[in-house]
C-alpha cells in the first residue's frame, strides 16, 4: 500500500472500489488530453474500463488518484 496524502480539502490515495463508479460518472477522457497522448476520439467508459483503470493504478508503485471529498478530481502518477 502506498502512503496517503492529505491537505485540508485534497487527498492523494491509492484507488479504491468506490473509485469505479467515480470514474463512470466522469464519463470519457477529454479530447484534448487524448490528442497530448496521440490518440484520438473519447470512447466511453464502460463498467471493465473503470475496473481495469482502478486495478491498473493500484498496480503502478508511482500512481495516485487526488480526491476533493467525494469527487474524483485527477489520476496521478509517473514512470521512470
């Protein structure tokens, strides 16, 4: 498990399963972001995709999701 980090109104976690769901109500990646990673198009977010996203960041030793209260605000993380 990964260290917590906290301010007065943000939290830096690992995802957890509450975090499928807030990722479904955040529906798909923004265009814009897509087209900075050379993709294209906002595909949906199915209920797998969320599961794989929670599951893929838990995985990653360098990856966060940031939380105001119950909104899932950003996914965080990097690679070396």
């Amino acid at each position: 498990m990964k260290a917590t980090l906290s301010t007065e109104r943000l939290v830096l976690r690992d995802a957890v399963a509450e975090d499928v769901a807030r990722r479904l109500a955040a529906g798909p990646t923004s265009p814009e972001i897509l087209r900075a990673y050379g993709q294209s198009g906002a595909a949906p977010v199915g209920l797998s995709d969320a599961e794989r996203w929670v599951s893929g960041l838990n995985a990653h030793p360098h990856a966060w999701v940031v939380v105001d209260g119950d909104r899932l605000l950003v996914q965080f993380g990097w690679t070396t």
